[in-house]
C-alpha cells in the first residue's frame, strides 16, 4: 500500500478586497474549526488541532486589491492514499460553509493537494497514487509534470457550479514533493503567501477572471457597434426638406447608439489593460520561482490568444469609431450646405419683399412731394422705371454690403442715389 508523508490540502481563497467593507471573511472558518488566534506582524494567523493528527493554520494577506485567505488542513505522519479522501472533504464542507455564509466577494478559489514521496520513490511507481482525490471523469490516464518543486499534476479547472453572487472559479492542483527537498519547497514555494504558488495562483486566477470578461465584453462590443452600423445606415442624408424631423430624429439616435459603443469600447480597453498587466505577473511570478512546466505554458498561451482576440476587436472598434466621426463630419457638411441654401433663399424672398416696399414707398413720396403744387408728374412708365431701379439697387447693396464685396457696394449705392437724382431730373424736364 502507497503510504504518503504529511498529506495536506491548502485551501486558497481570493476575495476582493473594496467589497469587504471591513468585514474579515476568515472568521466564519475561524469559528466554525474552533481556532485560536496567534500574533503575527502583518497577517492575522490562526491554529488549532482538529482531531488527533489533522491541524489546521488559516492566513491572511492583503495582496494590492485582494484579500488571500489561506486555510492549511495537515496530517501529521505517514498515512495510505486513502488520506486524500478525508482531506477533500474536510476542504468541500468549509466551502460550503463560506458559501452559506454569503461571502459574495469571494472570487476565485485555487486548492492545493501536496504530500511528500518517501525518499527514492515517483509518482509513476505508485499506481494507487491518486486513491481518494476529487478527480475529473476525463482523466482516464494522469500525467504527472516534472518540476524543481516536485510532480505536479491538474486536478481541474472551471468556473464553480454557484448561482450568482456566490459563482467563483475554482483550480485544484496536486504536487508530490521529493522527501530530500520537502524543507526548501515548503520554505520556497508553498508556504509564503505572497511569493510562491500562492502569488502565481492569485494573478493566474485574476489573469483567468479577465480573460472570461473578454468574451463578454468581446459580445457586448459586438453587439454595440452592429447597433451604430444600423443607426448609420437609416440616418443616410437626405436633400429633401420633408424629411428634416424623420433625419433629425435619426442622428439623435446614432449619436445614443455612438455613447453605448464608446462605453463598451472603453470597457473593453478596460479589461484589456487588466488583462495584460496580470499576464505579466503571472509571468514574473514563474520567472521568480524558476517554475516552467507546460501546465502553466497552456494558460499562458491561452491567455495570449484571449489578449490578441480581444485587442483585435479594439482595433476594428477603433476604425468603426473613426467612421462614425467621419459619417457625423459629414452630416454636419450637410446641414451646412442645407441651411446655407435655406439662408439664401429666406434672404431672397425678404430682398424681394424689401424691393417691393422700397419700390411703391419710393413712389408714394414722389407722389406726396408734388401733390397740392403747379408741378405735374413724369409719365407713368418713366416714374415706375426710376422707383423699379431705387426697388433693387438698395436691397442689392445691403447683400453686399452683408458679403463685404466693397466695388460692389459702391456701385449699387451708386445706383440707388442716381434713381433719387434721375426722379428730380425727370419732374424738373416735364414741368420746363
């Protein structure tokens, strides 16, 4: 029978830190597992002893944003492989008893199996190994991965079956340590909780997180910039003046439709940046401990396809942005033109009706100036001739005045002072 060295399941359990409001989350396993609290500089650390040869250790850090709680169940002695059953169920009911306790910001869990090999044995002489372990129904045939720390080996990986708010993703690993290096991978690797697994685990899981709101937000993103396409597309401009409340209604809603898709974008851009800065230290944590094996290749050459998906679709975001700006450039051009060609005609009907009024108040005068004297008036067609040329010269002369075309003033004044002249000339000849 396969006899194992301190079995241990090292529960890893990552809360956001903003929405604790103060609250500690340990204390309900705390409480539950009956622990007594020990002074620690920086972390609040609690112990006590389970049954005879199960102690339990929980942790706490704050790492930037996230608050890890460590809670550390280990037998002490030698024990069959069977172990492993009893520490996974000691591990399932405190997370169910944190589920029922309704810790929300709890986002991410990572559960670490590791024991230490007698020394001279591996994992591949001992078929029994795994007797007891919460394995997947896929895994008909387990592949140990050798590393400087041990035999690692992925025990599954997905997104826990919780309903919302309570819904985390949940890793479970299991690391065989060789009996000759069991002081320095526990002093290296395992026990600190910012350096280690325990920080490789925490920014793979962030990494993880981000890279499941890509394809949300790759959706959304989708999905708002389809909307703008179709808002464009029935907003075309039109030159006919019976359709300006119809177009005016339309432009209101693509510049609606542009706000959503430039929210969807800039949280896109968001969770792109999120997504890339937790790569890169998830990298940086491999690169610390040394650790290269091709379980954490396959993650990050996933990531790396969710980081390369997802600034794509910024990238064709970024184009359709260009064009609806373009597009609004040129309804803008449009309206221009459509009011520019209002203004004219409004100008040329007031011109007009201007022209009139000067035309029969310039014969009014003429008439009244004359009216109870010796003097008769100059024929009819002469005197409607001369009050036609006052009709037009002025309000010609205001246009340009309007459009700053300097000869242009001066010769329609000109002419509007010479039909004042010509109606003096005209009744001095007829009464000579």
């Amino acid at each position: 029978m396969t006899h194992l060295l301190t079995p241990s399941l090292s529960l890893l359990l990552f809360f956001v830190e903003r929405r604790l409001a103060g609250v500690q989350p340990e204390l309900p396993l705390v409480k539950h597992l009956g622990l007594s609290a020990e002074m620690e500089e920086g972390e609040r650390h609690y112990r006590g002893m389970l049954e005879h040869d199960l102690t339990c250790d929980v942790r706490t850090t704050l790492a930037h944003d996230t608050l890890v709680v460590r809670c550390d169940l280990t037998l002490s002695g030698d024990h069959p492989a069977e172990a492993w059953e009893r520490l996974s169920q000691r591990g399932e009911a405190l997370l169910e008893m944190l589920d029922k306790a309704g810790h929300g910001s709890l986002w991410a869990v990572t559960l670490i199996y590791y024991a230490v090999l007698p020394a001279g044995l591996e994992p591949a002489a001992l078929p029994d190994l795994l007797v007891g372990l919460p394995l997947p129904a896929s895994m008909s045939n387990p592949s140990f991965e050798k590393t400087p720390y041990g035999w690692l080996l992925m025990l599954g990986d997905g997104a826990a079956e919780k309903a919302p708010p309570l819904a985390y993703r949940r890793r479970s690993l299991l690391l065989l340590v060789p009996q000759e290096r069991a002081g320095k991978v526990m002093h290296y690797f395992l026990s600190p909780l910012r350096q280690g697994v325990a920080r490789i685990e925490r920014h793979l899981q962030k990494a993880l997180h981000h890279a499941d709101l890509q394809q949300e937000s790759s959706a959304a993103l989708g999905q708002a910039i389809l909307q703008l396409r179709e808002g464009m597309s029935g907003a075309v401009s039109t030159t006919d003046f019976a359709d300006l409340y119809h177009e005016a209604r339309e432009l209101e809603r693509v510049s609606t439709l542009l706000m959503s898709f430039l929210h969807q974008k800039a949280h896109a851009e968001l969770v792109l940046h999120s997504l890339r800065i937790n790569v890169q230290d998830f990298s940086t944590a491999l690169e610390e401990v040394k650790l290269v094996t091709p379980l954490y290749e396959r993650e990050k050459q996933y990531l790396a396809r969710r980081i390369e998906q997802l600034g794509s679709d910024l990238e064709y975001a970024r184009v359709v942005s260009e064009s609806t700006y373009a597009f609004q450039e040129m309804q803008r051009g449009i309206e221009n033109n459509r009011l520019q060609r209002a203004s004219l005609m409004l100008g040329t009907a007031a011109a007009l009706l201007a022209g009139i009024t000067i035309f029969n108040s310039f014969l009014d005068i003429w008439t009244l100036i004359l009216e109870g004297s010796d003097w008769v008036l100059p024929p009819m067609g002469l005197r409607m001739g001369i009050g036609l040329l006052a009709g037009v010269a002025w309000p010609l002369a205001t246009y340009w005045l309007i459009v700053k075309r300097r000869a242009m003033i001066v010769l329609w004044i000109g002419l509007g002072v010479l039909s004042f002249a010509l109606a003096i000339l005209s009744t001095v000849w007829v009464n000579l």
